[in-house]
C-alpha cells in the first residue's frame, strides 16, 4: 500500500496536469492535415498532374492556407501571455520544437501563396490583375511546377513530423516519448488530408484515387499504431503504464471506439467496397476519418498529460 | 562557477509547511497556487507504516527540459549558480515549459507567464539564504554551492545516504533528500 | 474526459481569486522600481506560544513577518502559523465596526454604531447588573496576552470570575497532575528540555503537527542527535513516523500503558534508585501499588504487545536519566486526565529527570516590576466556578463552572459575559450548554477580530485591530533565559478596530474605574513598567527582546532542589488526594467502548491552522481549506470509501456534521476517526470560511468532567459515518 499526497493544488497541474486543452489538439491535428494535404498536392504538382488532379492540386491548398491560420489562431488562444506573442520570432532556440514550429508556419505561408499564385481563382484575378500576370509568368516555366511540388512535399513532411516532435520532445510525459509519434501524426496526417479530397473532390476519378490512396494511409495508421504501442509496451514501466491509459484505462473506451473502431476500420471497410464499387461513394466515410484524427489527437494530449513519471498519482 | 543545490533532511522534516507559507509571503506567490509544496509517500499497512515528507520544488535540473523546450528563451539558466529562471516579460505563456517538467513544478502566473521556483535568488545575491530554508523550523533544509567541496550540502550528500527525484527522466535534479 | 471546459473555468475562478487578495500580482523582479523597506520587531499572537517576530512593511504594505534572531523562543523562526500571520491583517472578512444586535441573540442581524456608543451601552448594563447582582455576575472568559488590561479592568469593577479555555479545555489536568506530584507545573513554555533528551516518549503530543514553536525546533534538534524517540498514539502522526517505537494503542489506555511501563522499571530496578531515594515521598505504598499491573495485564486494555511494552520501558531506562516523558498539553481526553498526568509525571520521576538535563529544567524570568495600581476591591463572595471546592484541586479558574453557574443561577447567578479573543463555541464541549447559557445574560460582549461563531451570539461585537497593529502588555516570559519581549504596531488597523487596552481603559472611564488605568496610553504603561526595571524601552522598541543575565536552570547548576508539595519530596504517593478520597496512586479505569458501527472521534492540530482562528487567514487557507476525516483504509474499504469521497458523521446524539472529505488511510486504528480542530464554521460573516470543513466541536456534545479539577475530557464522543446517497 502506498499512500502519497501532495498539498500542491495548482490550476492546470493538479490533480492531473491539464496544461493544454483543446486549442493545442486542434493546432495538431490542423497541422497534420495541413501537411497531408501539402505533401498530397505537392505529389501531383510534381507529376505534373494539376489538371486531371484539379481539387487536390488547386483547391486543397487554399483550403491549407485558410486551415492553416485557424490553427495559428488556436495556437495563440492558446498562450496564456498573448500580447508577447511576438517574442517568439525575436530568437531563434535550436532545441525547441516550438520555435521550430513558429518560423515553420511563417514559411509555410510564401510555399502555399506559390501555389495559391499557380492558378489564382478567375474571381481573385479580376479584381486584381496584377495576380493573373504573375501566375502566367509562373507557369510559364515548367521547372517551378515541379520544384513547387517538391518543396510542398517536404514542407509537408516537416510540418506533419514536427506536430509530433512537439510533443515527443517532452520527455516529462512518458506517452508522447516516443519517436513514433510523428509518424503516427504523419500518416494520420496523410490519411485526413486524403479523405478532404475524396469528400469534396468533383471528379470521381480524383474521388477514386485518392479514397484508394486513403485506405492505404489507413492501413498504414494501424501499423503505426501498433508499433507506437509495441514500443512502448516494451519499455520501462511508465510508458507501459502510460500505453495502458489507451488500452484499458480511462482513455481506452474512446480510443478503441473512435480512434480505431469509427476512425479506421469502419471507414476503411467502407471505402474499401466504394472504390470497388459494391456502393455508392458518400461524405461518411472520409468524415468518420476526418474526425477519428481530431480525436486521436485530443486522446494523444490529454492522455499524454495524464501519463507521468512519478507512477501512482496523487490521493488528495 | 557555483551549482546551487538544496539538501533537505526527511528525517528531520516534519511536513509543517513552513516553507509554503514563507515561500507565499516572500514571493508574493499568488492565492491558489505553490511554487514549493509537501509531499508525504507512506508504506505499509498500520501499524507498521514508513512515511517519507519531502519539502519539493523546482530541482533547478542540471539538464533541463523546461530550458529547452522554451520557443523564446524565456526559461534560461541564470548565470549564477545554474539556477532556472523565467524572463516574465519573455515568456508567451505556451506552456511547454509546464509539460515538460517531470515534477510538475511549473504553474501559469495569473499575469500570464510560466513561474516557479527561483531558489529565492534575490536573496540568494545578497548572501541570504532562500527563504523557505530560511524558515524551516527544523532546520532540515540547506542550500548551498555543490562545486564548493567544503560547503554544507556538499559534505552532507558525501556523508548521508540521499535521493533525488524521478532520477530516471534524466534531468539531473538538484535538490537531494537525506534519508 | 473532460478536454475543454475545466481549464477555463478554474482560470477564472484563478483570476478573480487572485485579484481580491491583498498577496496577488505584484510585480517581482522590478528589481528597477525603489521600494522602501521598513522592519518592526514585535511577538505573534497566532497561538500562545509567543515568538518574537520582525515584521517587514514594503511602500506601506505588510509584506511578510518572520523570526526574531534574538528571540530565544523562535531562534529566528517563526512556525508556518506565525509566517501566515499577514493574512489575519488583510482578512477581508474582517470585523470593521463595532456592531449591536438588532433581533434576537444568534441571528447575525447587526447595526454599525460607534465606540462611544458600543461602550456607552455595555458601561450602564454593567452598572446595572452591578446593583441588581454584584458585581461578581459579571464574567470574562478570555485566552491569551491580549486579555490582561480587560482582565484588570473586570478586578477593578469587582469580579475575578475569569476563566481561559487553556485550564480545563487544555493542560489543566497535566499541571494538576505534575503540581500533585512535583509542587510545580509544566506551565507554558513547556519546561521540557527535549533539545537535551536521549530519549523522548510522546504520548499523543503530535509535534509537528502541534507547532509549538520551540518543542517543534527542539524535537528536530533530538531527532538529529538521533535520540530514542517512543510515539504511542492511535494514529501513526508525524512525529509516530520519526519514532523508533511506534505504539498504535487503544484510545484511552494511556493509564494502563503508563502503569504498565512504571511496573517493569519498578521490578526490574530500573528506575532511578540514587533519585527516588533522595527525593521521592512514599515510594515503597507506590511499589506495592503498581505490582498488578504487569505488561500483561494491560496488553488488552492497551492492544499493545507484553514485549513491546517491556522492551520500550528498558529503551526509557537505558538513556534515564535524559529520557523526557512528554507531559502533552492538551490533555482533556477521558475524564482521567489528571490522574494520568499525574501517572506521566511519575514515570518521569523514576526517570530522576526533574531539574535535570534532558529532563525538566526550572525556568527563570527576568525581574519586571508590575504597574502600580490602587488595590481591587473585596469581594464577599468566592469565585463562581468551583461552588464548594468541588474540584479540590483546581488551581484556576474552570470556564465549565461559569457556564454551568450561568446556567442554574448557583452558586449565584451569572449576568453578563466579556468573551475576549476565545470562540466559545468552538472551544467548549457541548455548544447546547453554551447557547443556554447565554440565553440567561443580561449582557453578553464578544471582542474579536473577526466574525467568529460566539460573535454571533453576542449583544454587542467589539473589533479589536489584530496582533499586528496593536501594543499589548509585555511578555515577560519564563524559559530558558530570562527575557522580555514587546509587542507593538507594525501596520495601521485598516478600519474602526481598536486595541484591547483602549478598549478596557475606556470602558473602566465610563465606569467611573478611570483611576485604574492612570496612565495616558499604553506606551507610558510599558516605558514605565521598563524604565523600573532599569532597562531601556528605547532598546527593547527598536530590538522587541531584552535579554536577561543567563541563570541556572538544573540542580546541577545549582537551582535548589526543593519540591513545594506539603512532604517537601516527589509525592509518589499523594496524601492530598488520598485526604481528599481520589487514589493515592493513580489506577486505570477503562473509558466507555464505542457502541458496534461507532467509531471514536479523535481529533488533534493542523500544522498550518490555530484552532479555529485561522480558518479566515486566506494565506493560511490556501496551505488547507478544510479537514478531512482520516478513516483505517479498511474500514473506508468496507464502506466503500475511498480518499476525496464525502460523507457526514453522526454523534451518538443524533447530531449530523457537514459535509467531510474521507481520507482513507493506513494511519490510523480501526476503531477511531480523526479530523483536524477548528473547522466548520457555520458563522455566515465568515465569508470565506463558512462551511468548509466540520467542527469536531459540534460533534463532542458529551464530556466527561475530570472530578480533580473540573476539566472536560472530550475524546468520549461516537460517531457512525453516513454515506451521501
Ligand atoms: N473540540 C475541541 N475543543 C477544544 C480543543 C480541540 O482541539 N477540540 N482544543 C482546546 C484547547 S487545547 C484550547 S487551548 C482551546 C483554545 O480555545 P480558543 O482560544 O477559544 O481558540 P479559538 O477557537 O481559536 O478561538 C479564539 C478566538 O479568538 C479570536 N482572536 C484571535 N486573535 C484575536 C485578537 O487578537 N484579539 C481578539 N479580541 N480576538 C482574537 C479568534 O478570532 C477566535 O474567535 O480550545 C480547546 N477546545
Ligand atoms: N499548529 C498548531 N499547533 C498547536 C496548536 C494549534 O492550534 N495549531 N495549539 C496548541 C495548543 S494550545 C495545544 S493545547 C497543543 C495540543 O497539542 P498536543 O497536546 O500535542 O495534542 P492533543 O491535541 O492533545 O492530541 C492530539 C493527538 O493525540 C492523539 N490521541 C487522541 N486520542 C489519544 C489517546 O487516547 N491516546 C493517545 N496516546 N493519543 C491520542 C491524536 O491522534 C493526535 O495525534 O497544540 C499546540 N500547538
Ligand atoms: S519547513 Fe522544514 S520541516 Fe516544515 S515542511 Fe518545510 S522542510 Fe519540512
Ligand atoms: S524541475 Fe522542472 S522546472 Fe525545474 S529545472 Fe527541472 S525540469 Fe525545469
Ligand atoms: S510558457 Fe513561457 S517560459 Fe514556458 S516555454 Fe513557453 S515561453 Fe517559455
Ligand atoms: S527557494 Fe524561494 S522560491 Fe524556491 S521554494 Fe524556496 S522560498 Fe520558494
Ligand atoms: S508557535 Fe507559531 S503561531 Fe505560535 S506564537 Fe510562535 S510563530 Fe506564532
Ligand atoms: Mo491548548
């Protein structure tokens, strides 16, 4: 029998350190299908394949540009001292993920305004022409095209990776110590992103590949998931402590639910008949996906938090 | 160089809170939150129990997360006696720095910025010691430089058996409990 | 699982809890902004035990309090009470005013009204129970330094039935005990030289929890000389953890234990002979009297092993005759309470440790002539309290015998009552008998510095400025080394408080008894009172302590070994109460078991509250906010409690308690229940106090009276545990 308490009782850390709400997840989860869509556009521009591929390769970024501010903004409701925001880009600090982040999401900016420029809506380009002519200068070299691609694939990369690194960086929390985490952040990711297109895409043949593109991201998100528990399972106590929050503890319920169950498996088996044509293709499925990343990410904070390495937690 | 460190006795600790209290009225810690607090761990099934109070705050980590994480430098190493501080009026209240630490001993001010423990070094710099240490009625805290092999917390880690905390996040902690 | 809304919710509550205490929010590392720094040296008041304390103001403000260096009773260390002592200036439940009732006594309905006219009013019903009653019906219960001018004021008006909770709610029974035995008290400062002790048995006394300042010091100085520590509690309490020898005994057994413990050092011989010989009186009845209780006898009284018992009485033995059997201090537990005390003080004695090192040194003082006042009247009629020498050996006065004489009019009636700086209700058993009793009065004061539940019975509230803000008589105390200490203003009152000594000066003017206080104000009192003893009130403002020449303290220094009681010798067997039909030598008697599905109601300090004074004190309140009831691990399990959990308590009468959180644990028997004294309160002017917590006191509606001298055993209540549904 161990019997600890604490007479420490500060908001945010106690009984259970709660730092971060639900702005953060959101900022992650935005993140990581910022950078699914980056990377799946930034893969057709490269091919070259913008005009077959319309939706992901002009509108998906647009749609990122727009995602992308809402999670700054998350980020900053987020910060409890916000009118020295601006102290984040007066230093650079090599070891923070954070500072990392922060001047990644400035760059992310001019790499989602080139595509923006690639093909600049007819309604934006009346109003200013000036738009127009640059976008025809733009395209007028082919080379752009592609480099485009490549530097959104890897801007993408990085970003989905860091979403993860944020957290894993943390050594404190014994859940978000591992370095699976922003590939798990990656492919969800990638497998969010994958689903936009899939909903909102007008041509079915776009809808068919990127739902069959889907599955395979699914799929992908459940080895990763396996491995992210195998590896943990397979280390110290806390973190198998922390891996069992998720499996069978307070977490377990709406993980193995939502995540699993309603986030990946239902929906794969769905798509899985739509894009073999055994029903019709509906908004359900990659909604059902869309939302089981937003509440991996809630889980992955939350439980996270919870996750500690003083073990048993506190009796008050 | 000086490497500040606190060595507290548990077996002299009697988990009066003193320190809480004195750490409140000196550092204007706001109602509702602690920068120092009391933890007692027991074992064992009555009446044969063992009971460890510790007196616990920031370890000033000799390697510390909560320095690294920081996006504005905000959290730094002061340049006396590796003690970790927080610039106020650097800080974005991000909150990185709280989940990072392993002993939890961050709390968001009210004012908006990340505070904890400063092992009281405006005292510290006037030659006093911190004021928690300063208080305790059982005199079972010392503060003191450990790269000063004639200073008390020095002699006191080589002459009693001690612990530090949650050794294995790997932060190297400063405070050190006698046992 | 709750992601979103908690978080902002407690910002909230956070901001707006920050922003209306007087602590939040300043700005710390402005190191550029010039603040200007000034130190007052003063003693606290948070609990009797008197520190000295130097008060730090910062641009005007109360920034801290901490030790006095030069206090030989703080060492420069004042306890988590004394350095919480801001926040009972900057209460904000604070009494302002003075107020009168509106409606009928309890109902807290007041109106604001002036000294003069609060005085004015309490000034002609004195006068007037005066001629109808005596001037005897008038009675001050009063605890603490503060009450020494209203005390004076009373004996000049005619009564001396005057009566602190500190006698027969606290230590009466141990001095009584220790006075029996040795012709002299433990008194306060405890004279127990723990600091030297190579062996200390705690019996119930919780230091560490108790923060008697210099105790709690010296207990760690014992600890670090690694002396023999022996707890026998029922509750595995702080200092139980330091100890060596844990003793989980049955409530109430302590006696058992005590004559247990007396009869192996006596068969054994191995106590101290060259001692008891010299100084001991009737020890061969003593020894014939002590030869039945053998550990084994008491080992089902006590529940604790023969072995055990044996093996801790030889620890006592090897270190005697430094070994220091704790006289406790609040000892009104059982009824038997003097008695064993009186069984503590002898196995002291065998110990030899009286007037010895690591034993009990004789306390000295420093030589401060009293103020010169004209003589008290005569009174014809004895004090109220104790009608026939009921209680042959009460030495003071018993605030059970004022409540009981106001509430049957015998020996004579009680009319009016001055309650100053005690909150009855909290203090005194059975608060029934309280609230009856004020039902009788003609008058009923209440001074106080905040709201507290006796406050809300009273006619007429008086607001005293805190200890912090105010001059009170000095502190010459008995320790150690001789000394005297100051209390003075170190922070303006922030409202129409007043002093105790203006308040007792001016009410004695409008009862034409001005001549008794001579004196302008206070500080002519003290300077004078100073100045005689040829010392400097300059020295004694600017430091707070003067310092007496060091004297001897034990026999071996050269303190005369003699012993006041009529034989001149220890009184291991006592011919007064053996005269007076009580047992020569103290006997067990088992206390009343509890009934099947009751558990005992123990109760006991928290380290950071003082009684239940403190529970107002927002720095205070922020270390703990309300108490919990500690209940055995198993038997929550029965129950299906765990820690955190609410419940109420029940009293075998029937009486239900708030709301309690359950911590469950391993600490404590099976058979008791313990929560920490004080809170509770059901005063609504306590703001911010009102309701957490429960009162032990509202629970202990049974006492038991110790038939030496009146005290009222209170650990004799049941209570079941009620389940919210
Ligand atoms: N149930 C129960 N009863 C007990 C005890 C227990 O543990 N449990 N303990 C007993 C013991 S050991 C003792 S010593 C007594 C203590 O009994 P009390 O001395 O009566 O203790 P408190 O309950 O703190 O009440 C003190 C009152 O004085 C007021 N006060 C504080 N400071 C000042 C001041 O500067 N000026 C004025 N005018 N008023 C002030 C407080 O606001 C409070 O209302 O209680 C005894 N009774
Ligand atoms: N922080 C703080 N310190 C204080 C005070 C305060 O209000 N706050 N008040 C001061 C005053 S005036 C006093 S009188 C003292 C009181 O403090 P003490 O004299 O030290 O202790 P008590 O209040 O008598 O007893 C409480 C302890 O006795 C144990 N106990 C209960 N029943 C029994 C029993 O039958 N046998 C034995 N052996 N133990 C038992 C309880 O578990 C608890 O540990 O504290 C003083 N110190
Ligand atoms: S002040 Fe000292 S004895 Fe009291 S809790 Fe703190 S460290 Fe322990
Ligand atoms: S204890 Fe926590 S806050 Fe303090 S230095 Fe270590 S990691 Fe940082
Ligand atoms: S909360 Fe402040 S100190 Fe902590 S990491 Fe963020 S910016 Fe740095
Ligand atoms: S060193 Fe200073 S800031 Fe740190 S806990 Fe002690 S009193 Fe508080
Ligand atoms: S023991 Fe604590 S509360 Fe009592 S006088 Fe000393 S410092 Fe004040
Ligand atoms: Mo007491």
């Amino acid at each position: 029998m161990i019997e600890l308490t604490t007479t420490r009782h500060n908001e945010l850390i106690d009984p259970i350190v709660h730092v971060w709400g639900w702005e953060i997840p959101i900022y992650l989860f935005i993140g990581g299908w910022v950078a699914g869509m980056m990377i799946l556009s930034g893969y057709f521009f490269m091919k070259g394949r913008g005009k077959e591929y319309h939706c992901v390769c002009y509108r998906i970024p647009l749609l990122a540009l727009g995602l992308i501010t809402l999670g700054m903004l998350a980020l900053f409701l987020d910060l409890e001292h916000k009118f020295y925001v601006w102290r984040l880009y007066t230093t650079f600090a090599v070891k923070s993920p954070m500072s990392w982040g922060a001047w990644l999401l400035l760059l992310l900016y001019p790499t989602l305004f080139i595509i923006f420029l690639l093909q600049v809506p007819d309604w934006i380009s009346t109003r200013w022409p000036i738009l127009h002519s640059w976008s025809q200068k733009l395209r007028s070299v082919k080379a752009i095209t592609k480099i485009v691609g490549m530097v959104n694939i890897v801007m993408g990369i990085i970003l989905g990776t860091y979403t993860g690194i944020l957290l894993s960086a943390l050594g404190a929390r014994p859940l978000w110590n591992s370095a699976i985490l922003c590939i798990l952040f990656l492919v969800s990711g990638l497998s969010t992103a994958a689903a936009m297109v899939h909903m909102i895409a007008k041509e079915r043949a776009e809808r068919e590949l990127l739902a069959r593109a889907d599955n395979l991201f699914l799929f992908m998100e459940l080895l990763v998931l396996a491995l992210f528990f195998i590896g943990l399972l397979s280390s110290t106590n806390v973190q198998i402590q922390s891996a069992m929050l998720l499996l069978n503890g307070p977490y377990a319920a709406v993980f193995w639910v939502f995540v699993v169950l309603l986030g990946i498996v239902v929906p794969l088996f769905i798509q899985n008949l739509a894009v073999n044509h055994k029903i019709i293709h509906t908004p359900v499925s990659p909604i059902m996906v869309i939302i089981g990343g937003l509440i991996l990410r809630f889980i992955i904070v939350s439980a996270g938090q919870f996750s500690h390495y003083a073990n048993a937690h506190f009796i008050r | 160089m000086a490497r500040f460190a606190m060595v507290i006795d548990t077996v002299k600790c009697v988990g009066c809170m003193d320190c809480v209290v004195a750490c409140k009225t000196e550092n204007k810690v706001p109602e509702g939150f602690n920068r120092d607090w009391i933890t007692t761990d027991a074992k064992g099934k009555f009446p044969t129990v063992q009971m460890e109070i510790r007196s616990e705050r920031c370890n000033h980590c000799d390697n510390p997360p909560c320095v690294y994480c920081c996006p504005t430098k905000a959290s730094h190493v002061h340049d006396l006696g590796g003690v970790v501080l927080v610039h106020h009026h650097m800080c974005i209240g991000c909150k990185a720095c709280l989940a990072s630490c392993p002993y939890d001993a961050r709390f968001i001010h009210p004012d908006g910025y990340a505070d904890k423990c400063t092992f009281c070094i405006h005292r510290v710099e006037k030659g006093l010691d911190p004021a928690c240490v300063a208080v305790c009625p059982t005199h079972c805290m010392y503060f003191g430089d450990l790269d000063d092999v004639e200073s008390q917390v020095s002699k006191l880690l080589l002459e009693r058996k001690n612990h530090a905390l949650i050794p294995e996040a790997g932060t190297r902690p400063e405070i050190y409990y006698l046992i | 699982m709750e992601f979103i809304s908690r978080r902002k919710f407690l910002k909230i509550g956070g901001a707006s809890l920050a922003a209306t205490t007087a602590i939040g929010n300043a700005k710390l590392f402005d190191s550029k902004r010039a603040t200007e720094l000034r130190q007052v040296p003063t003693f606290c008041d948070i609990c009797f035990w008197k520190c000295g304390a130097i008060a730090t103001i910062q641009d005007g403000k109360l920034w801290k309090v901490e030790g006095n260096p030069k206090d030989p009773l703080s060492r420069g260390r004042l306890c988590p009470r004394g350095s919480g002592g801001i926040g009972a200036h900057y209460d904000p439940d604070r009494l302002k005013t003075p107020l009168m009732r509106k409606s009928v006594r309890g109902e807290e309905e007041w109106v604001a009204v002036s000294w003069d006219e609060a005085l004015g009013f309490i000034a002609d019903k004195m006068k007037k129970i005066k001629a109808d009653y005596g001037p005897e019906a008038m009675a001050l219960f009063s605890h603490g330094i503060g009450g020494n001018f209203l005390k004076h004021m009373l004996k000049a008006y005619g009564s001396a039935n005057i009566a602190a909770p500190s006698f027969a709610q606290c230590r009466g029974p141990r001095d009584v005990g220790f006075k029996l035995t040795f012709g002299e008290d433990v008194s306060s400062p405890e004279r127990t030289d723990i600091r030297n002790a190579e062996c200390l048995v705690l019996i119930g006394s919780h230091l560490g929890e108790n923060m008697h300042n210099t105790q709690v010091q010296e207990f760690g100085d014992a600890i670090a000389q690694d002396a023999e520590i022996i707890v026998v509690d029922p509750r595995f309490s702080v200092a139980a953890s330091k100890a060596k020898y844990y003793l989980p005994i049955k409530p109430g057994a302590d006696l058992a234990l005590l004559l247990a413990w007396m009869n192996v050092l006596v068969t054994e011989n191995l106590y101290n002979q060259d001692y008891v010989t010299k100084y001991g009186f009737g020890f061969d009845h003593f020894v014939n009297e002590i030869l039945p209780f053998t550990p084994e006898w008491a080992y089902p009284e006590t529940g604790i092993e023969p072995d055990l018992i044996r093996q801790t009485a030889r620890v006592m033995a090897r270190h005697k005759p430094a070994t220091l059997i704790h006289p406790g201090r609040h000892v009104t537990w059982y009824g038997d309470d003097a008695q064993r005390s009186r069984a503590i003080a002898l196995l002291n004695a065998l110990m030899g440790n009286w007037g010895v090192k690591g034993g009990f040194y004789y306390p000295v003082s420093m030589d401060i002539p009293g103020y010169p006042y004209p003589e008290y009247p005569h009174s014809e009629r004895p004090k109220v309290d104790n009608p026939d020498n009921k209680y042959p050996f009460a030495h003071e006065t018993i605030t059970n015998g004022i409540r009981e004489a106001t509430l049957t009019g015998n020996p004579y009636p009680i009319k009016g009552w001055l309650v100053y700086a005690t909150n009855l209700m909290h203090a005194l058993p059975n608060e029934k008998e309280t609230i009856q009793a004020i039902q009788n009065l003609d008058l009923m004061v209440v001074i106080d510095v905040i709201p507290a539940e006796i406050a809300g019975w009273a006619d007429v509230v008086l607001p005293e400025s805190v200890y912090l803000e105010r001059y009170d008589d000095l502190n010459v105390e008995w320790f150690r080394e001789p000394f005297t200490a100051l209390r003075q203003p170190v922070i303006d009152p922030p409202h129409d408080q007043k002093p105790n000594w203006w308040i007792a000066k001016t009410l004695a003017e409008k009862l034409d008894l001005g001549h008794y206080f001579p004196w302008k104000d206070i500080e002519e009192y003290l300077s004078y009172r100073i100045n005689q003893a040829g010392l400097s009130y300059e020295q004694l403002k600017s430091e707070g302590i003067l310092l007496g020449e060091k004297q001897p303290i034990y026999f071996s220094e050269g303190v005369p070994d003699v012993f006041p009681t009529p034989s001149g010798k220890i009184e291991f067997y006592s011919l007064q109460l053996a005269q007076a039909g009580f047992d020569a030598v103290p006997k067990y008697t088992k206390p009343p078991q509890p009934p099947p599905g009751y558990f005992r109601l123990l109760y006991g300090r928290s380290p950071v509250h003082s009684f239940s004074r403190t529970q107002s004190n927002r720095i205070l309140m922020d270390m703990m906010d309300e108490n919990e009831v500690w209940i055995n691990q198993d038997v929550a399990g029965r129950y299906g409690l765990k820690s955190g959990d609410y419940i109420r308590l029940k009293n075998q009468d029937g009486v239900v308690s708030n709301r309690i959180k359950v911590k469950a644990t391993e600490r404590i028997r099976t058979d008791c229940v313990y929560m920490i004294h004080g809170f509770g309160h059901n005063s609504r002017m306590l703001k911010f106090a009102y309701e957490k917590g429960v009162s032990d006191a509202q629970l202990i509606t049974q006492y038991t009276v110790d038939p030496l001298m009146g005290g009222t055993a209170m650990n004799v209540n049941f209570v079941t545990l009620e389940l919210e549904a």
